[in-house]
C-alpha cells in the first residue's frame, strides 16, 4: 500500500510538468522557418537554399547577411525577417489610415456620392475608382485625396457618367 501511495503521488508531481513543456512552443516561428530553409541542414543559408523565401528577393540577402560571409545565421534570417514584416505592417496601418481620411473627407463633402468612389492606398499611392456625375467633381475628389498627409501620388481612375 505505501509503495502505491508513493508511485501515486510520484505520478500526480510529474503529469503537470510532462503537460507544461508539452503545451510550450518549443521553437518561435523564424526558427521553424530557417530549419525548413537549411536544406543541408549545416545551421547556415546559402544564398541559393533563401530563394524559397520571397521576402529575401531584391537583395535581401546581402542586406541581412551582416558579417559578409556569404551565409546567413539563424540571427541575421530572423533579424532580417523581422524588421522586413514590422515595416510591411507599419506601411499597411499607414495605408489604411490614408484611404480613412480620404473617405471621410469625401462623406463631408458636398454633393458628393462618396459611396460610388472606391480609394485604395498602397505605399502611399492612392487609386481612385468609381463614377462621378461631373468633370469638376473628379478633379476635386483627386485634389482632396492629394491632399491628405501620406500621400505620395494620386491615380484618378474615375468615370463621369455620360
């Protein structure tokens, strides 16, 4: 009876800790990413194995490999990846901040049916798409879009009905 008693507590002291480290993420998302990379799996990507990943095109690679030896660490990879996808979000905030002021400029003003306007912003630049019942009220919805801070550029892409 008292070894029963002691297998028994043994086994309740060691079920929590068994499901603690089983429910822990054992890797963060770049390490599983880089391991999916290393395809020779020496630790290192080559500038062949990075290709896989569309983030590092356009000189990517050369921007995060930081001590110039043709490889990249694990660190540089997440390094790299990281502060690519902060800034790809911040950019997105930013462009959706845009198009917000732009279609509340247009519910303001008047004589204008900003529900057939479509605005989409992106890096910046805005495309304005729709229908509009006169020239005059195309050229405004273009002036106010340019004007709203952000804006680096104005693609007027609005019809005047007939």
């Amino acid at each position: 009876m008292r070894h029963t008693t002691i297998a028994f507590l043994i086994g309740l002291t060691s079920v929590p800790a068994l499901a603690i480290t089983s429910d822990m993420p054992d890797q963060n998302i770049y390490t599983k990413e880089f391991k999916l990379l290393d395809a020779d799996s020496n630790g290192k990507l080559s500038a062949i194995e990075i290709k896989k990943d569309e983030l590092f095109n356009g000189g990517g690679f050369a921007k995060a490999d930081k001590n110039h030896n043709g490889s990249l660490s694990e660190d540089e990879y997440a390094t790299y990846k990281s502060k690519v996808q902060q800034k790809e979000s911040k950019q997105a905030a930013s462009d959706g901040a845009i198009t917000s002021k732009i279609k509340s400029k247009y519910l303001l003003e008047k004589n204008f049916k900003s529900f057939d306007v479509s605005v989409e912003t992106k890096d910046g630049i805005v495309v304005l798409s729709g229908f509009v019942d006169n020239q005059s009220t195309k050229t405004r919805a273009g002036k106010i879009a340019a004007g709203v801070k952000g804006v680096k550029s104005v693609s007027n892409g609005l019809v005047v009905k007939p």
